[in-house]
C-alpha cells in the first residue's frame, strides 16, 4: 500500500461489504483501504449509498449478519474481522467507540444518562459504583452539560436533540477511546446546535487525544475539523488526501463537481453553481469501469473499461485519487469548466414590480390540552407569533429559521388560504380572509407548492405523468390538452417524456423533486411556495434542482417563496430573506446585505455556525457559539424573545439588559431592510 | 426548451390502463381469471347440456358412486338427486353470493373507512358510532328476528344481509391507515391544487390502501359462501331442496367417510373458486402496486 504509514492506529485493507438483496448484491464497500492514525480526525464524506457508514460500522463490527465482509481490519496487529462477537465487545466502547446519528434512538429511553454511561464504565474499568458515578458527572461536565450532578439523574426525553448528542459524546469517550467514530454526528441538528456540539467533540478529542473518523455528507463540517479526508462514491474511495490539498488541488472529477456545486453562505455576487448530471450510481448494478464515469464530463473510453485503482499522485506523496485521467484532470481543475455551471444569481431590483404576497402581523397558536375525559385548554403554543412579510413578483424571499421557529406553520396558513386567528394574508391582492370558494379555487391555480421530500409528496401508486396532469385535470384541461402540457412540462425540468408512464419509485431523489416542481408549475402558477426544496437531496444533485429553480424563475417570472434551514442554498436563490426565531421575524433585507452585515445578533450567530466548506476560510474565522437552544414556543421568554441567548446583551450594562428581558423589539428600519431589536449590531 | 414533441396516442397512459397491463403481465392472474371465467361457465352453461336436472330424481340410482355407465358422473345423492347438476346448482349460487358479498363488504368498509378517517371530526365520530353499533349487535340474531320479513323473498337479500354483517372491521383498519394517509405530503399537495375530497380519496387514499382491501376483498369470497351456509339453517335464503355449495358441503360432511363424492366435489368447486380469485387478487395487488414485482415488464 502506497499511503501506509507507520502511526496508524487501524489499518483498514482492502474491505469489501456485500449484502444479498432482491434485486441483486448490493456492493455497499468496495476494496476500501484507509488508515486511521491516532490523533487525526478523518473524515469519510460521500452521499447516501456511498458507503461510508457501512465502512465504519464495519471497523466496530456492528454490521448485521447477512452481510458478506472481506478483506482486513487491523488493530494492534489482530484482525478485528476475524473476531467473534463476545472477542470484539472487548475492543467495542474501550478502544474504539461510536457515535451515531441519532441520540434518540442510540439511548435507552427507559434508563437513566447517569446509568447509561456509568455502565459503560462497569464493564470496561475495574472501578467501584460510587467511583464511576463520579466519573459519570465528570465526563457530563466535559461535553459541557450545565449541572451534571443533577442531569445524570434524568432520562434521554429531557435532554434536548443537542444533549442527547453530547451525552452520546460523553458515553463515547467515557474509557477513554483510542478511535472515536462519528457516523452523521451532527446532521439531525440544526446548525447553531450543531456548532456547540462540534465544539463539544473537539473538546473531547483534546482531552482523550483519541483519533476521530467522522463520517458525513456536509463539505462544511470536514472542512472545519478534518485532519484528512476520504471521499467516497458507490462503496470506493475516489479521493484521499490532506484537507486543505484536496479542497484546494481536487484530483478526482467527482470532487470536483461535488466542490464547485455545493452553495456556500460566503459567496460572491453572481457566483455560479456547478451541476453534476445524472444521480448518484446504485450500489446493485454498477458498471464495469469507472462507477462515476456515467456522470463525468471528462470520461473518455478507458473510464468505461476499467475500474481506476487509488493512486498516489505524483505532486504530493499523501493525496490519491482514483481516476484513470489524473494527470489531465489536474489541469483542467484550474479553468473551472469541468461542469456545466448554472445560471449567475444576480439578485433582482425589481422595485416598481407589484405584491404577491403580503402578510400582516400573521398568527397562529395551538392549543395545548391535558386530560382525557375533561380536556382542558392548559395553554397554547405561540407557533407564529405576529410575522409580516412582502413578496414581490418575479422575486424569491427566503424565510430562514432553525426547527420549531414557525417557518412551516407560516407556509401552511398561507397555502390554506383562509381567514388566519390574526392578521392578514393577501395573494395577489386577495385577502385570503373575504374571498369566496370560487375565488379560493381560482387562487390555488396561482398559487402552488414543492414539498421537501420527494419521497413523501408523490403518490406511490400514481404514474408521474397522471400525477402531473392532476391540477390540469382539477381545472377542467381537456386530454389532448393535458397530454401536450405533460411533455412540454416534463422537458421543462428536464426529464424524458417518454417516462411519463412510470412510477415514481423508478426515479431518483433529484428526479422525483423535478416531477414535484412540474406537478407545481401545471397551471403556470404565479408563486410557488418552496419547502426545503432540496433538502432531502443528495448533495451531487442539489446544485441540478437549484440551479433548475434559477432558470425556471428567470423563464416564466415566478415568484418564489423560499423557506429553508440552509443558508448557503438561500444565499445562492433568494432576493430577499427574513430571519425568523420563535414565530417572529427578526431581521428583514436583501440577501446579499444582510448575510454580509448582518444586524440582528440572532442573524449573526446563525451566519456564523454554517460551516464553509473550505478548510482555510473555516478555520480562519471566529464562530459564535450560542448558549442553549430555542426555548419552547408554549413558553417563549418574556421581551425579546432571543434575550436569553443572546451574544450582544452579555456585553450590554445592566439597565439595557433589563429592557431586552422586558420589552418585546418591534420591528423598525436598519440599514438594509428591517430589524427587530433594541440594540443592532450596526447601530453600535 | 420547450419544444412540444408531440406524443403518439398511446405513448400515456392513465393509471387504469396500466393497471390493466400490468395485470395481463402476470400469468398466475390470467389463469385465475380465466378459471374463474371456466367456472361461469360451467354453473351456467354446463346444466343445459347435462341429461339430469338439479332437482330430477333418478330412483334407479341411489348414493350412486361417480360413475360413467349411469351417467351420474359426479354419483348421485340419498334420494337420487345428480350430484354433478346439484354442484352446478349450487355452484350458481354460491359465485354469486360469494362475489357480490365480498365486493359490496368490502367496497362499503374502503367507502366508509376512508371518509371517516380522511374527513376526522364530527364524520369520523358519528361513522365510528355506526360502526361500533353494528359490532356490537348479534348479527345473527338480528337476522333471525328479520327473517320471517324476508321469507319466501329472493336469496339475493343474502347479499345484502352478508355484506351488512361483514364491514365493520376492515373499515376500522381502512380509518386508521387513512388518517396516517391524509398527513402525508402528496394529499395535502392534492389539497392545495384544489383536488375536490371526493376525488383525493378515491385517486390517492383508496389506491394506496388497494393491498388491503384485495386481500380484504379475496378472504370474503370464501368466507360469504360458507357462512350463507350457517344462515341457510336459520330458515331463509337458499332452502332446501335448492341447494348452494355451502349446504352441499355441510350436508355432505356428515356422510363424508362413506360416500365421500357427496361432498368431495362441491368442495373442490370450492377450492378451485377460491384459489381464482386469489390468483386475481394477487394480480390486481401487484398491479397497483409498483414496487411489486408481479407486474413490472420482464
């Protein structure tokens, strides 16, 4: 092997995984050789069905039995696949633990923390029940569980998602691991707690020295806290290297487009996003050559022949690639044009342009009931609490909130166009609350939605061609009518008419999110409603749907409302954006102003916990770490409802901190839009 | 670019097509079709072309074995009644019940069962209470308090009675996976392009509840032909001397060690009944179903 060095603490080679399926073998690891080295965080990064969990479920041996494994992993000379279970409890949660993706269902909800963890201990270390209780509160402490005394007594329920994840944190490096694995540690997060948790993972590497293999699919957090990285594509490591050589000088074509398509929240004006065709190879039926070679625009007939071993690249002894084109590759790295790039986002200043939406002081709260013969209202949860907003035609606004702040609950009484408990919704100049049936149903015709799971919004059992035609058909289209739309349609989103039969299980992720945008676009809708368009995409395929919106909005003057998590994504597709935190709006402006010079604390903060997937700016900047997690919206802190987090305030004298605890901002004029708070940043 | 490419005629079809093609794809469905077809046949054609009729006594011939000389291919019953002509009697009969009860049973539990569980509220509760009623009632009491009313009626008020009688807990299970259903995405996407209620039941809630209803649908056949038996003791519907292949059956059984072709028969017509519309059950599931392989184009 060309990239064994002597300090690896496990020595992966040439691990294959194969599991019997239906329709087929499912090769899910192919000849994967890796070393982890102690000390170093590794990170694994591909998509779904690359690979990557299955190759670290593997090294701890926690793969279910119907699964065929070769190959070798080495630690401390024994070969860890070769032990039977009870051998390898010995190494499991001693010298090498695990951290997974969801702390919920990895803790058991009928035991306590403190118990969880101290048997962790029992079984691993010779020490007393009094000692490992003490231990216990030290390691809580350690991840940085506020009063550890005290919450180790609780069970998993009261822990909140970002708790739960460091509890798991404090159970992994509970004997003190030589290899801590992290299979998606942070991705059920949203992004302000998923940089307290990172933090807290740091911190424990600090202390145990333990060599980390985080395994994800975000560019961003590998960029921040690898060492080295392997990147993997349909069960093969494509690319493998040190961090800042393989963002900087990418070798494999995958890595390529994977870099260049990825949004990112620091772009520049007109900045254009990279689309990888096609999507991500299936792990049953791959091809001879190259697996990615159907996607790459630089394949040439040797890809197709033969499948390209991981090689050392000649300019630099601890980067491999696996491409049979390297050399030529490198070069064309520079001109940037491997891939076909999408539309320049060049926002539009439309200011003459009319309302399509308008919101007023919007709300929206749900009871909240207790007993169950004599149900009682005990109180309500202030889902959205007063929002306004105004869209305008041919632009997109972005609502961006973390989960739970209302973002949705606002989507949905906007699409259900009715009277709301409060305030007001207009669409195209209807007032939601005095229109007729008729003129409802004449509405939704302009008003459409695209769900964010593809998976959930398409009727299973409907051909995608009738599921398309179902608002033309709602809307009285004669057939021939219908059937010519439904191509016209489906090249629009750039898919084959020919598949109109199918169903939509034959097609992937990124194509089912088309026929969701085709099913929207039927009725030449005037504004389209975006829920987390691609957030349940595969990374390679979410710069294709984005870069489809751009283009579709620019063709047809759509406007769009946006919501989203991912700040990156608004960055490169909306206008406008609103900052929302526990059902209220807090800041308000154009994209590119705001995510520069944000002027509310909470906007700050959130800009600043979305990783950058790139190692130098990364690791360069300083990160915000906020206090907490957002409060419940049944019980939401009195004033500003962000007082309680808040960076700014920490640093404000007494008397104007009172005021932030007591008086509620309201939102008023800044210098690029609008702002919800006593004391902005810019005002300072 | 939206370049219209023109589609030949066929080239989209609408979902019944494809389920119809998908159907014909698979062979076990065609043959059950096609058996189902045969027994049809048989019941109704074959008694014209038979030298007995069903209720001709042959006193010659008295718990005849099956036999070729005396023409009673399928023996004859205690009283000389032809075996053969009293199985394709009953077999008449029996299909009848035995379809119509399972197709009106079931259509009425995915009918109400959807609504209640996709509209909820006040629907949903006072269906609920239908419901729970008639589970709740004897249903063989009742239909013995109602039987004088229906004497000397058609058998078809059997109909009628089985499937009132037999909805209730499919529709229970229909509700539940219908208000599972009614969150999902794709509804609300189809409430949101104003798809009418009727309409998002039956093309998005009754489909994907299909596997269900058709295994509901195929147990039923078999389970109304036998339990039109249990009621035929009650007094009403099929009575003797008319038969049904549930009272052959139950008749036959008590002499079934010694002249077992008193039974053997009808009770193979029934089996064969059954295992068709199983094999057509199964089609149509893999049908509507696309992850099924069943259908898919080999």
């Amino acid at each position: 092997m060309t990239l064994s060095h002597t300090d690896a603490l496990i020595q992966i080679r040439d691990l294959s995984v194969t599991f019997p399926s239906e329709s087929g073998s499912v090769e899910a690891v192919r000849n994967v050789s890796l070393d982890i080295r102690a000390g170093e965080v590794l990170g694994i990064v591909g998509e779904s069905g690359s690979g990557k969990s299955v190759t670290s479920l593997a090294t701890i041996g926690l793969l279910p039995d119907s699964a065929r494994v070769s190959g070798e992993v080495l630690y401390n000379g024994k070969n860890l696949l070769k032990l039977t279970d009870e051998e390898m409890s010995q190494y499991r949660g001693s010298d090498i633990a695990m951290i997974f993706q969801d702390p919920l269902s990895a803790l058991n909800p009928v035991q306590t923390i403190g118990h969880q963890i101290a048997e962790a201990l029992l079984i691993h270390q010779n020490i007393s029940k009094s000692a490992a209780d003490k231990k216990v509160v030290e390691l809580l402490d350690v991840v940085g569980i506020p009063k550890p005394q005290e919450r180790a007594r609780s069970y998993p329920h009261e822990f909140s998602g970002g708790m739960r994840q460091r509890v798991m944190i404090a159970l992994a490096i509970a004997n003190e691991p030589k290899v801590l694995l992290a299979d998606e540690p942070t991705t059920a997060l949203d992004v302000t707690v998923q940089a307290q948790v990172l933090d807290a993972l740091k911190h424990a590497r600090d202390i145990t020295g333990a060599a980390i293999v985080l395994v994800t699919h975000d560019m961003g957090v590998v960029a921040g806290l690898a060492d080295r990285i392997a990147i993997m594509y349909a069960g093969k490591i494509v690319e493998q290297g040190p961090v800042n050589e393989v963002f900087a000088q990418p070798a494999m074509p995958y890595t390529i487009g994977l870099l260049h398509s990825i949004p990112r929240v620091d772009a520049k004006a007109g900045s254009r996003l990279a689309s990888i065709p096609g999507s991500p190879a299936s792990p049953v039926d791959l091809p001879q050559g190259c697996a990615f070679a159907p996607r790459c625009p630089a394949a040439q007939d040797i890809c197709l022949s033969a499948n390209p071993p991981l090689v050392q690249i000649v300019s630099s002894p601890d980067h491999a690639a696996a491409c049979a084109r390297v050399d030529q590759i490198q070069g064309l790295v520079a001109s940037n044009k491997l891939f076909e790039e999408g539309p320049a986002h060049s926002p539009t200043k439309n200011e003459s342009a009319v309302n399509v939406l308008e919101l007023k002081d919007l709300k929206k709260t749900f009871p909240l009931m207790k007993g169950a013969i004599m149900r009682r209202r005990i109180g309500s949860v202030f889902a959205v609490d007063g929002v306004s907003l105004t869209l305008k035609q041919g632009q997109s606004l972005a609502l961006v909130g973390e989960s739970g702040c209302g973002k949705t609950t606002t989507l949905i009484e906007i699409l259900n166009l009715v009277a709301p408990e409060s305030g007001s919704i207009t669409v195209l100049g209807k007032n939601a609350a005095t229109i007729s049936k008729k003129e409802r149903l004449a509405l939704r015709k302009d008003l459409q939605i695209v769900f964010q799971d593809p998976f959930a919004s398409l009727d299973a059992r409907l051909p995608i061609g009738e599921a398309i035609c179902e608002p033309l058909k709602t809307f009285g289209y004669s057939k021939t009518d219908q059937r010519a739309r439904l191509s016209e349609l489906l090249l629009l989103v750039g898919l084959n008419p020919m598949h109109a039969n199918r169903f939509p299980s034959e097609f992937s992720g990124g194509q089912r999110q088309r026929i969701a945008i085709a099913r929207a676009l039927a009725l030449n809708p005037k504004l389209l409603v975006l829920d987390e368009p691609v957030s349940a995409l595969d990374v390679s395929v979410r710069a294709g749907v984005l870069n489809l919106l751009a283009e579709l909005q620019e063709k047809l003057s759509l406007s769009y409302l946006f919501v989203s998590h991912d700040l990156a994504v608004v960055q490169h597709i909306a206008d406008q954006v609103a900052v929302m935190y526990l059902g209220s709006i807090v800041e308000t402006g154009p994209v590119a102003e705001v995510f520069k010079d944000p002027q509310h604390p909470y906007t700050q903060a959130l800009l600043s916990a979305v990783p950058i997937p790139d190692p130098i700016i990364e690791r360069g900047r300083s990160r915000i770490v906020l206090q907490g997690e957002i409060p419940s919206p049944a019980n939401p802190p009195s004033g500003c409802r962000f007082h309680n987090r808040c960076q700014i305030r920490m640093i404000l004298p007494k008397d104007q901190q009172d005021r932030c605890s007591t008086e509620r901002p309201v939102m008023k004029k800044s210098t690029h839009g609008e702002v919800a708070c006593h004391f902005p940043i810019g005002a300072k | 670019m939206a370049t219209k490419v023109k589609l030949e005629q066929d080239e989209t079809f609408s979902r019944g097509k494809l389920i119809r093609v998908r159907f014909f794809r698979n062979k076990l469905a065609v043959f059950g079709l096609f058996g189902l077809a045969m027994l049809f046949f048989l019941a109704f054609v074959a008694p014209h072309l038979d030298k007995f009729k069903w209720d001709q006594l042959d006193f010659d011939n008295m718990l005849s074995p099956p036999s070729l000389s005396n023409g009673h291919w399928f023996g004859t019953s205690q009283i000389g009644g032809d075996t053969f002509a009293l199985t394709m009697r009953g077999l008449q009969k029996s299909l009848i019940i035995g379809l119509l009860v399972a197709f009106f049973s079931t259509g009425l539990a995915a009918i109400v069962g959807a609504s209640a569980g996709y509209l909820a509220g006040r629907t949903d509760r006072a269906l609920m209470w239908v419901i729970d009623l008639l589970l709740v009632l004897p249903s063989f009491l009742l239909i013995a308090v109602l039987s004088p009313l229906y004497r000397g009626k058609t058998w078809l008020v059997f109909v009628v009675l089985l499937a009132a009688f037999g909805w209730m807990i499919t529709a229970r299970i229909v509700r539940g996976i219908s208000m599972s259903l009614r969150e999902r995405d794709f509804v609300r996407a189809a409430i949101y392009m104003g798809v009418p209620t009727r309409l998002i039941i039956f093309r998005h809630i009754l489909p994907n509840i299909s596997s269900l209803l058709i295994i509901d649908a195929t147990l039923n056949v078999g389970g109304a032909i036998l339990s039109e038996t249990g009621l035929s003791y009650l007094g009403f519907g099929v009575q003797p001397p008319d038969v049904s292949l549930g009272s052959l059956i139950a008749e036959g059984t008590n002499d079934a060690m010694a002249y077992p072709w008193l039974f053997l028969f009808a009770g193979m017509i029934l089996i064969l009944t059954v295992l068709c519309v199983s094999f057509i059950g199964d089609g149509l599931r893999d049908a509507f179903d696309p992850g099924a392989t069943g259908g898919q184009a080999k």
